[in-house]
C-alpha cells in the first residue's frame, strides 16, 4: 500500500513537470516594428500564437507593424503561450462632425474635443442676434456638415457671431483658409 502510494506521488510530480513545461521558458524579444507575416517561424517554432486585438493609426509608423505586444518585451514566457498585439492601421481614425451650429463657442469647442478634433480659426461675422454662438463650421474651405467623417486631430474652422470683437467678415466675404493646420488662431476675448 505504500508502495502505490509512492509510485502515485513520482508519477503525479513528474507528470507535472512534463505538463508545465518546468525550467523551459523563453525571454520575450521586443515584436515592435515587425509585421506578422515576419513572425511566422517565431509561431512554428515556439508554437506562440498572436492575435490582433486592436489597430492604431500612427503615421511615424508603416502600416501593418506591431506597435505595441502583451507580454511585453523581456518577460519570460513558455512555449504555446498567446500574444496580443496591436497592430498599425493603414486607414486613419474618422470621427464624426458634431453639430456645432448656435451652440456657444465655449460649447462648440468642447464637443469638438470631445470627438478628437481641433479648433482652427475663430472668424467673427457681425450678427446682432446671438453673442459668441456658432454660425458656420468649416473644413478644407468647405461647410461641413452635421455627421461627416473627417479625420480625428483634424483643424475646423469656425464662424461665430459677435458684436464686440476687432476682427469681423463681411456678409459676402466666405474667404476661409483651406488648410488651417498652420494656422491656428484663438480669440479669447468674449
């Protein structure tokens, strides 16, 4: 009886062993900047798998290359184990244009950053009316309007009312710049 008791625990801790691959790991490489069609005898002859579970677009990076892995370089891992990876993505993240139309320029500047968008230049056309409230939003030297795609980091031009400001447009002058990414103005004066 003790004797079986013994061969029970021998083969219990060696299979163990055998199961958990005891004292056989791997240091993780650092993936960064390789695609995964480069990592394809990595997989075979380690038997990692890498699953894609997010894209990011960067543009200091070329398309389809590992921006980011979990685990993360310089841990130690054994054969058979999984890899998240996030991926560069070819396509830029579009948001939507929100509605920025009689919203209050305070308002309209949150929304914007709100859907990863930036404010480019405040112009002021004279309107009685409304006092800082938007009258037209502008992309490219084009309306643009409410549910667009556009491009998130992108510059939207604004037209808001006002009365009391320096720098006004006239009713028929629409003359807005087409790329405004170099040039940003802010009005803070309300």
């Amino acid at each position: 009886m003790l004797g079986a008791s013994l061969l029970i625990v021998i083969l219990t801790i060696t299979s163990l062993r055998i199961f958990t691959r005891h004292g056989k790991s791997f240091i993780v490489p650092d993936f960064t900047g390789l695609t995964i069609n480069q990592l394809g005898s990595v997989e075979k002859e380690y038997r990692f798998e890498f699953i894609v579970i997010d894209s990011v677009f960067d543009q200091t990076q070329p398309p389809g290359t590992i921006l980011r892995h979990d685990p993360l370089p310089g841990s130690t891992v054994k054969r058979g184990r999984k890899f998240y990876v996030t991926l560069v993505s070819s396509m830029p993240n579009m948001a939507r244009m929100p509605n920025l139309i009689d919203l209050s320029l305070r308002q309209a500047t949150s929304l914007l950053q709100a859907a990863g968008l930036h404010v480019g230049t405040i112009t002021y056309r004279r309107d009685y009316h409304f006092q800082n409230a938007v009258i037209d939003q502008i992309y490219r030297g084009q309306h643009i309007s409410p549910g667009e795609n556009v491009r998130r980091g992108s510059y939207i031009n604004l037209i808001v009312s006002g009365t009391q400001q320096s720098s006004f447009i006239e009713e028929d002058e629409e003359d807005i710049n087409e790329n405004n990414e170099d040039n940003v103005e802010f009005d803070d004066e309300f």
